[in-house]
C-alpha cells in the first residue's frame, strides 16, 4: 500500500516569546490521497502553524512529519517539486502582470505547467495581461491558487483561500477547489468558515488550541451530536438562569444548550419534539417569543464540542 | 526556453518591476542629474568674484566707495554705522568699511569670502591712497576642465548613487517581500536560493552600468567633463562598488520584517558616508585623527578610487588598497547577511 499522503504524529510547535507561545500541543493527522481535507478552527487554533510545518516552511519544535512517505529533512528537493501551496495573505509583487508572475513560479519547477492552461483552470485568462495591483481580492486569490498550480503537485495546500471574500468570489474558489478534487489531487484546505468545509471537505480536524478536537467526514461530525436538526427557541418573561432539564426531557431531544436570550435543541426529529415544546411551554404559563428550526451543522459541532462559536472563539 | 531559466525570469522581474515604477526611475537616475545640475550652476566658475561691500556713511566714505567702485571686482553700497553689523551678520556685505582717522575694516574670519574681501578692500584702499609695490607681479590664470567643483562633484555623486542604490535595491526591496510573505511564498517552490541572490545582485549590475553611463555622459555634454583614466578601469569599480553595496544592503535587510525598521537602519548606515565620505567635498575636510576611520569606508575608497581614475587617470595598480578596503566590505557584508537571512 503506498504511503498516506500526509502523516502526523504528535506534532508539537512553541513560539520563543515571553511567554513561550504553544502553537501546536500534540496534533494527529491521517490525510489520504485523493481527499480534500479540511482543517477547521477558529483564528489562532493552530491551523495556519500547522500547515506551514506541513509546507516545509516552518520547523517543528517535536513530533513527526511525513509527505507521501517522505520527510523534509531528508527529501526537501523532492517534496517541494510535488506540492503546491496557497499562503495566507501572500501579496505577489504589484507591478508584474499575471501571465509574468506565473510564468516566474513555473520557471522554478522541474516539470512547470504552461502559464496559459493554469490562467485557464482559476479562470483569469482575461487577466492575463493586467498588473496583479488592478486584481480584486478574489482575483488575487484565484492568482494565488494558479500560482499553487503552477508545478503540478500532487499534493495542494490552501491555507484560508476565501478569507475576506465576497459571495460571489467564494463561490468562484469553491468551484475551482471542487473541480481540482475531482481530478483527483489531494488538497489541504484551512478555513474557519463552517460552510466552506462542509461543502468541499471529504474529512474534516476540527482544531482548537492547538488540537485536533474531532475528525470526520462533515455528516459524521453532525450525526456525533445526536440530531440533525436544530430547533432554537426564546421564552418571554422567564428568568434567564433557568433549568434547561425540562427540554432535554422531551422527546427526540438529544442537547440542549442556552445561545444568548435563546435556547437551542439538537433533535432527530423536529415533528415530533415542536408539538411537545409547544405542550409544554403552554403547561409552564410561558409565551414564545421566537421558533424556527435549521439543519444542524459544523458550527453546532464546534459549540456543543468547546462551547464557543467558531467566529468568537 | 528563457521562460523556464529561474535565474533569467528572477532577474526579468527585478527589472520590470524596476522600470514599471516611474518614482523609482527617478530617484535611480534623474535625481543624481538634477544634483549634478543644481550644484553645477550653484557653483559654476564667476569670471570673477565679486566683493559686496558696506560702507559706513559719514566722513570719507563717499571717497572710498569711489575707489572701489572703480574697479569690477567690488559692489558698494552705503549703509548706516547702526545697520553695519546686521548687514554682515545676514551675509547681505561680505565685509563692512568704515574711514576715519584710521581705516576699519568688519569682518568675519571665520567666513573665506571675507577673508578674501578684507584682502582685496584692503589691496584697493592702499593703491587708492598711493601705495607703491616694491615687488612686479605677473598673473597666470589657470582654469581647466578636471580642477572645477563640479569635476569634483560627478564621481562623488556616482557613488552615492552606487551606494544608496545597493541599499534600496536590495535592502528596501528585500523587506518588501519579506513584509508581503512573498519571500516566504518563494521558499515554498524548488526555487534555489542562490538564483534569487544572484538575480538581485544581477539586477544591481545592471542598473550601475546605466547609472554609470548617464551621469558621465551628462557631465561630458553639459559640463565637458573628461575621463582621464581607463574606461575599463571605472567601469570595474562601480560594478565592485555595486556588488559592495548590494552586499550591505542585503545585511541590513536579512532580519528586517517591517520597511520603517528597514529604512532606519539604512539611513543609519548611509548618513555618515553621505556626509564623511567626499561625495560633495572632500573627505579630506575631517580633523587628522578621525581619517583613519573616514578612509575605512566603503563608500570613502569608492568614491577616492572613482575621482582618482576619472580625474588623475590613475590606473590600476596605485588603487589596490581602496579595492581592497571596498571589496572586503562587500565579501563580510555578504557572507554575514547569508548567515543571518531569514526568508520567513
């Protein structure tokens, strides 16, 4: 059996500062070839650390390492020919063109791919000719990922490709990482925004404080939380410090959680558990002020797993 | 096949980005020139100087104004006793006469333009009252291309220019792309590390030798400057002088993450060759015992080896020491700036 393409074991890294930092605390990864894996985390998890010491990029203070079988210290040359990567926030120099800066990352790979067929693939053929300082922030993004292309590596890193962006360039992004997965390249994809993870994700580490706190395709860390629906709901004139145990008690009810004024219920089935809700917020002399129900999603893994959202944390 | 050259694409990007900002262009070329030009007519050679003298109204003064005036040399023009020490204090007179019983004669010894207007006013008054010279004096007037400021000038303004070049070429540019993670996204690629060194060194070369051509060519069409030495021989000591200086640059740009602290330090490392090292007058000017430090400078040996070829026409052989002194600058500012480099 070939090697997986990333392996992690332990993966430790602390900053040198006053006090020492600790970026990374013992973080276990498996990523297979041909998946598109997602790092999930709020700022700070550790995502960004963890996948620059995955890029070869940073060293790591313990734990080890593998790409494809092979670590960085005995086969750098080789492992930075076979992958690709998409920094956070890397600015490309304003006063070269497109075609000019992919034309320069191409030249330092064995096997560059032709600038005009990446352009093709993100879709800035138009571009082409126009400085990278008259790009939008989702053409630049698009730029950055041509640029990850470029080598044709096996394996693809993006770290936050959609940070910043608005819908409609998201939406651009996330069509391109779907077609580059169905091609069969594994990427690496980190994000905080729940939704993107879902959508692209075959697996996602859900990370917090430097951990992977969860690990699953996007439905099985959904199902882990008893229900696939959320019913969240708000009572008037009830104190706030209340007994959340009467919920957890009616039927179909697997958590209950309080989520500022409201409370919220992951239940498997919401026909069953709103009649008896409504049953007995009539008995108990209360009034409803709010009801609505969704399905569940990342982002109620991350609460109901740390308490925190994945936007405050 | 040059797209796939690393070292020809790096060294194409340079210089696109170079040529793509007209700011820089300018600062690279048309600044030295507007220098050259504004210190050119500040200091173009006068026929003659002339002398403006204050003479202090009241008895005898209107007889000498008209001794002086008599000659081209002198400007007069008569002020009030109470105004006398402002006019001179402001430089509006560069000396202040005022006859009576004995001749007063107001000036500032500190100043050589009145130190040369009390000679000359002084001179004039004596052969006005009837003074004989016991000695005859034969004047030789000697000006020629090569022995004028602005001969001075160009060589000293080429290696400024070699020098603040290196630094912001390298050392600016660098911590711009390290502050922009562009550095950092390089070190992600196969990229080797040697052919983004030797691109940025390239790119210096090349600029220099524009550099080089433009300023000698300007001051030999507007000023008729000639180089008297080898061609050759300046043209390996502004390269040497770039390879220095790209080195330095590189050194205060190897640990910088942020361009303010990058600019810092490289005005802290050019204000006291700007000022001590001879680009616009001598270095020879600073006190005896603070030459050895003065001549230990890169920028003090390139800009006397420059002046020493272009203007003396020495050759090879008499400059080896400031060759030496300037490219053992250059070798430990490279070799310390390769140990020190962070690329994250």
């Amino acid at each position: 059996m070939p090697p997986s393409a990333i392996l992690v074991r332990d993966l430790k890294k602390t900053y040198d500062a006053k006090p020492p930092v600790e970026a990374v605390r013992g973080l276990d990864l498996e990523v297979q070839r041909g998946e598109c894996f997602g790092l999930l985390g709020p700022n700070g998890a550790g995502k960004t650390t963890t996948v620059e010491i995955l890029e070869g990029i940073l060293t790591a203070t313990s734990g080890t390492v593998e790409i494809f079988g092979k670590t960085w210290v005995s086969d750098e040359k080789a492992l930075r020919e076979s992958i690709g990567v998409s920094l956070q926030e890397t600015k490309f120099a304003d006063k070269l063109t497109v075609l000019e800066t992919i034309r320069l990352f191409g030249s330092f790979y064995a096997r560059g791919r032709p600038a005009a067929e990446v352009l093709a693939e993100v879709g800035l053929e138009e571009k082409a000719a126009a400085l990278v300082s008259n790009l939008s922030g989702g053409q630049h993004q698009r730029l950055a990922v041509a640029v990850a292309l470029v080598g044709d590596p096996e394996l693809l890193f993006l770290d936050e490709p959609t940070t910043g962006l608005d819908p409609q360039s998201r939406r651009q992004l996330w069509d391109i990482i779907r077609s580059l997965r169905e091609r069969g390249r594994t990427i690496v994809l980190t994000t905080h925004y729940m939704d993107e993870a879902e959508r692209l994700c075959d697996r996602v580490a859900v990370v917090d404080h430097g951990k992977v706190i969860a690990l699953g395709s996007p439905q099985e860390l959904i199902r882990s939380l008893g229900g696939d629906h959320v019913v969240e709901f708000a009572l008037r004139g009830v104190d706030k410090a209340r007994d959340l145990a009467p919920f957890r008690a009616l039927p179909s009810v697997r958590g209950a959680r309080p989520e500022g004024e409201a409370i919220q219920l992951t239940v498997t089935e919401p026909h069953v558990t709103i009649p008896a809700l409504l049953d007995h917020v009539r008995a108990s002399g209360a009034e409803l002020s709010q009801l609505s129900t969704r399905q569940a999603s990342l982002e109620d893994v991350f609460v109901s797993l740390t308490g925190r959202h994945l936007r405050d944390a | 096949m040059r797209d796939r050259n690393p070292f020809w694409q790096l060294l194409l990007a340079r210089m696109r980005e170079f040529y793509r900002q007209p700011e820089v262009v300018f600062w690279v070329f048309g600044f030295p020139i507007l220098l050259a030009v504004g210190l050119g007519i500040a200091f173009r050679e006068k026929a003659q100087e002339v002398i403006a003298v204050g003479i202090v109204r009241g008895a005898g003064s209107a007889a000498a104004a008209a001794a002086l005036s008599a000659k081209d040399s002198f400007t007069t023009k008569l002020i009030e006793a109470a105004s006398a020490e402002d006019a001179l204090r402001l430089g509006k007179v560069s000396i202040v006469v005022e006859s009576g019983a004995t001749l007063t004669l107001r000036f500032d010894p500190t100043r050589p333009e009145s130190v040369l207007a009390r000679a000359k006013v002084d001179d004039a008054l004596q052969r006005a009252a009837g003074r004989a010279d016991p000695l005859k004096v034969e004047e030789q007037l000697v000006t020629r291309p090569g022995a004028r400021y602005i001969d001075f000038l160009i060589p000293g303004l080429l290696g400024m220019n070699i020098m603040s070049g290196g630094l912001w070429g390298i050392g600016f540019v660098i911590v711009e792309m390290r502050s922009r993670k562009l550095l950092k996204r390089l070190v992600a690629t196969p990229m080797k590390r040697t052919h983004f060194m030797a691109a940025s060194m390239a790119s210096r070369m090349v600029l220099v030798i524009g550099e080089l051509a433009l300023l000698l060519f300007f001051g030999w069409l507007v000023f008729g400057m000639i180089v008297q030495g080898s061609w050759l021989l300046v043209t390996l000591l502004s390269l040497l002088g770039a390879f220095t200086f790209a080195g330095i640059g590189l050194l205060v740009a190897s640990r910088a993450k942020k361009i303010e602290t990058v600019s810092g330090l490289m005005n802290l490392v050019m204000l006291p060759m700007f000022v001590t090292s001879g680009v616009f007058f001598s270095s020879e000017r600073f006190p005896e015992v603070v030459q050895p430090i003065v001549r230990a400078l890169p920028l003090t040996a390139l800009n006397d080896a420059l002046r020493a070829v272009i203007l003396e026409g020495a050759d090879l052989t008499s400059q080896l020491t400031r060759i030496a002194i300037l490219g053992a600058w250059g070798v430990v500012s490279f070799v310390l700036a390769l140990k020190l480099f962070r690329w994250t």
